[in-house]
C-alpha cells in the first residue's frame, strides 16, 4: 500500500510492451501472434482498435499502460 501511495503522489506510469505480428485478417478481425510466443494461440482482435494501415505481416507493439488509477492498452503500427 505505501509503494502505491507513493506512485500516486508521483504520478508515475509503467507500461509494458508485448510484440505482434499480424498473422491474418478476417473481415472486421485482425488474428495477432505474439513474437515471444509463437506457438501459441492466435489473438482475435477488431480492427478498430488497431492502426488502419495494417495489413497481414505487419509488426505492431502493444503498449499496456499501467497508470495509477486504471489500464489502457495501445497497438502502435512498428515502421517495415
């Protein structure tokens, strides 16, 4: 409880970043592998919560903000 208290006072932010590579595509779908797991199960994800330039192959980062007081998560299209 104090480290908590003590990052809100702060204001500080963790995030961590996992690695995707679009595997396919499928209509209003994107299926994401995560390159430091890549035997395991595809994640389904909507498009609109994905960068519209994106197409199979791509590399996106996902940022998952770990703020004070909540969560967010980011995809972020990596440049070819």
């Amino acid at each position: 409880m104090k480290n908590y208290l003590r990052r809100r006072k702060r204001g500080l932010n963790m995030f961590e970043k996992i690695e995707y590579t679009v595997k396919r595509i499928d209509g209003d779908y994107a299926y994401l592998e995560n390159v430091e797991a890549p035997g395991e199960e595809l994640k389904c994800v909507a498009r609109a919560l994905l960068p519209p330039e994106i197409s199979e192959g791509s590399m996106l980062d996902y940022l998952l903000g770990l703020g004070v007081d909540s969560y967010q998560g980011y995809y972020l299209a990596r440049p070819a």
